[in-house]
C-alpha cells in the first residue's frame, strides 16, 4: 500500500504503530511483510545518511550544533518509543495477553543474518561511505560524552541508526 511506501515513511504520514499493525496484518503475505520491511531499513538508511552528509557538510563551529540537534532528536525519539513500549505493555496486561516476547512469534522474532548475507552487505557497502559513517558516529560519540549523556548498552538506534548502517 502506497501509506506503507518508503516516501510515507520518510514523510512522517506512517509512523511505527502503523507499521507495526501492517506487519501483524492476516492479509498481508510475507512477501508484502518482506517488502514492508525493506521499505523501513531504506527509509532509515537514508535519513541516518542525510545526517551524516548534513554533519559533514558543516564547518567546524556548525558541526557541534548539528551533533547537539541530532543528538536531541535521538533522545526524544528514544523517550518517545519508550512510552509507546510502556502503553503497549499496560494494554496487553490489561487485556490478559502474554508478554511480548511469549506471544506468537510476531513479537520479537528477528532472523539473524547468515554469514553469506553479512559478506555480501559488506562487500556492496562503499569504503568511503563506511569511514564517513564511522566518522559521524565517531564525533557523536564524542559530542554524547562531552555533555554527559550516556547511552544503554546493547540496542537499536544509538548514533548512526543501529546495525547496518
């Protein structure tokens, strides 16, 4: 569906509750289920690459302030998500469902990547992209540090949009 399109995405017109309802969705296949997932890696790719080029693209005193602007909306992203987990959480007890993670196996389930995908993703990736990801994050890393924000070990959505990116 066009409202589940990587434009949308990236628009702001679906957010993650309506992803999250398309992927539980009886009438969707797992192609469509596949798809819809590829559109949200792309949509998210290509914001955390905007936001590299937006980093790099500043001069010096201008990095700063774009790290510091990155770094807000990271955070009240997170905090956003947060509560979002929360309310889902209160809803299911409330309604006598099991926890996420004993449901069906829509609730957390991700397939690991096989080592052949892995070797393929890294030798389609460009070096120069890599070193100037790994310099953004590098930098943010750096700038989170410097004003005492510390970031949870072990998941998704820290500096530079989590795995793969």
């Amino acid at each position: 569906p066009q409202e589940l399109s990587v434009e949308a995405i990236r628009s702001g017109e679906t957010d993650r509750g309506q992803l999250r309802a398309a992927m539980g969705r009886e009438d969707f296949t797992d192609e469509q289920r596949r798809e819809l997932r590829g559109n949200f890696r792309t949509a998210r790719r290509q914001e955390s690459q905007e936001r590299v080029d937006e980093y790099l693209a500043a001069s010096g005193d201008e990095q700063q302030a774009v790290l510091d602007r990155h770094i807000d909306e990271m955070l009240a992203g997170m905090e956003s998500r947060m509560k979002e987990r929360e309310a889902r959480r209160r809803e299911r007890e409330a309604n006598g469902e099991p926890e996420a993670d004993k449901r069906d196996g829509r609730g957390r389930g991700r397939r690991s990547s096989t080592r052949v995908e892995r070797k393929t993703r890294s030798e389609s990736r460009s070096p120069d992209a890599q070193a100037r990801r790994s310099a953004y994050r590098s930098a943010m890393r750096d700038r989170m540090t410097q004003r005492g924000i510390e970031m949870p070990r072990g998941g998704r959505g820290g500096p530079g949009g989590g795995r793969g990116h």
